[in-house]
C-alpha cells in the first residue's frame, strides 16, 4: 500500500499543494493521511484524483484563495468578550462550493483527517469511509485546522475538535498500526529546523501564533524520529531479542519531503503573494523529487 502523509503548517499548506501538484502522476497513492491544512489538501487531493487531473490543487492555492478572508474571518470584539477572534466560514463555504464531497465519501481510495478531541485529549481520525455525512466529513476538516485558542472548536458527534497538530502533526500513528505492508511519503510544509523570528510578541494572537508554531514543530521532529528509530530497531535485533511492542511493529519505506529552508511569513498570511511564492518553491522540490516508494 502506498500512502500519502501530510502535515499541518497554515498557510504553508501552500508549499505542500506545490509538490503535490508536480508529483501528481509520479505516484499514486491508496491512502492519504492529513492534519490541519493538512487535511485540506488531503480533501484537494481526492478531488483532483477523481477529477483525474490536479488543477485544483494549483487553482486553489494560487488563484481562489487570495487573501486571509477567502479562508477565516476575524472578529476581533469576540476576543474582548473571551471568545475565538477567528472563524472558517469562508473556508467551510469553499468546501460546498468547489468540492464534490458525496462522491469523495464514495471513493475507494481511503481519506483520513486526523483532529484533536478537547474531551479526550486523543488524536481522532475520521475517514470517507466512516459513514459521515457530507456536512460532518466537512465538519471533520474543519475541526482538523481549527488552532486554539484562536479557532472555534467543532462538535462532531461526541467530540468537540481542534487541530490535529496539537497532537498529530504528522499523523504516521495509523499506518505503523495497521497490519498492511506501506510505503509512505510524508510532506512537511515546513523546514524541522526551527527558525529564530525575532518580535517584540507583545500581543494576544502573535504569543499565540508562535507558541504554537513552537509546539508543533517539536510534535512534528518526534513523529518522524519515531519512524526511523522503529526502522532501525527493526533492522538491529534479533527476532528472538524483540520486545512484545517491538514485534507489533513494521519496517516502512518512508521519503519525506520538505522545504529545506526556512520559508518566510507568518502561517495565517493567506495574501496572494504569499501563497504563490511558496507554492513555487513545493512545485520546485516535488519536479525534482524521485519516488522510491
């Protein structure tokens, strides 16, 4: 089984629709796994696959989406009254608009949108293939990228959601669980070097924004070290020296493809400018990009 991976990172989701778009009939993949923009472009991808082209992906990130209010609103005066300031409206509106959610809920091809429950404190993974309806399939990748404490969390069912990348950055959980014998591609939308941002950080919403970029990014270099690390376990012992938790495990073939270098903004510049010049940059790496899976 082949399978997609795709991370969390705001509008830096730009750069993983980049390579996405240029990879497009390198490989073909039979899962996609997403978090926050993440599991926008999860849903962007079985678009395109059923549209049997991946325009949407490059339309979307470069033409419809042109400026912070194509994808959330900003209500300030909620801030002052101890609520959310932000909202996916827009973003919800898109979904009905562009996407042909009944026949994705309809594929073969298994799409996965992983969240955070506030209740549990769990990763939640939602599929097509959980018998959502259209509104709590959208539901679920709504909640995927809704970042506290800046987005309003989403109830679906007995959860009450927020993004996935609080806990499952780069959802890999699922795949080194199940029994299937994967090869993986894991897309980072940003560098796992974390870069200085000097600020003075002396409002609400920029403390927010960084110490979150902070959280993740640590989330994110530990699920993809905790891949390696079972790899070369796997490799290094013995059968009969492995553990019980050990000889659950598999080896998996995993690539991963990242920026490379420290992209400049902020992950809720949405501007036009902003998304081009990083969708560029994804389109570069995924052209030169060699599949080994």
């Amino acid at each position: 089984m082949k399978s997609l991976v795709l991370s969390g990172g705001g509008s830096f989701g730009s750069f993983e629709a980049g390579v996405l778009y240029a990879i497009f009939y390198k490989v073909h993949f039979d899962k996609i796994y997403g978090t926050s923009v993440g599991a926008l472009n999860s849903v962007l991808m079985a678009q395109a696959y059923l549209d049997e082209k991946p325009d949407i992906l490059r339309n979307t990130w470069t033409n419809i989406i042109k400026k912070d209010n194509d994808v959330y609103n900003k209500r300030f005066l909620k801030l002052i009254l101890g609520k959310p300031p932000y909202d996916f409206s827009p973003l919800r509106s898109f979904f009905k608009n562009n996407i042909d959610i009944n026949s994705i809920l309809k594929m073969d091809k298994k799409i996965n949108l992983t969240a955070t429950d506030l209740i549990s404190g769990l990763p939640i993974t939602f599929s097509n293939q959980n018998g959502l309806t259209e509104e709590q399939f959208i539901d679920a990748a709504i909640g995927s990228a809704s970042v506290p404490p800046l987005f309003q969390p989403v109830k679906l069912k007995k959860f009450v959601l927020v993004d996935g990348g609080i806990r499952d950055n780069v959802p890999l959980a699922n795949v080194i669980d199940n029994k299937e014998k994967d090869s993986i591609l894991v897309i980072l939308c940003r560098d796992e070097k974390m870069e200085e941002k000097p600020d003075k950080y002396n409002g609400v919403l920029k403390i927010s924004e960084r110490s979150i970029d902070i959280m993740v990014n640590e989330i994110t270099k530990n699920d993809i070290s905790m891949i390696l690390n079972i790899n070369n376990l796997l490799e290094k012992i013995e059968e009969k020296e492995k553990t019980p938790w050990l000889m659950e495990k598999k080896h998996i073939n995993i690539d991963v493809i990242s920026p490379g270098e420290n992209l400049e903004g902020d992950m809720l510049d949405f501007s036009t400018e902003h998304l081009n010049r990083i969708f560029q940059k994804g389109m570069a790496k995924g052209f030169d990009f060699i599949p080994k899976i």
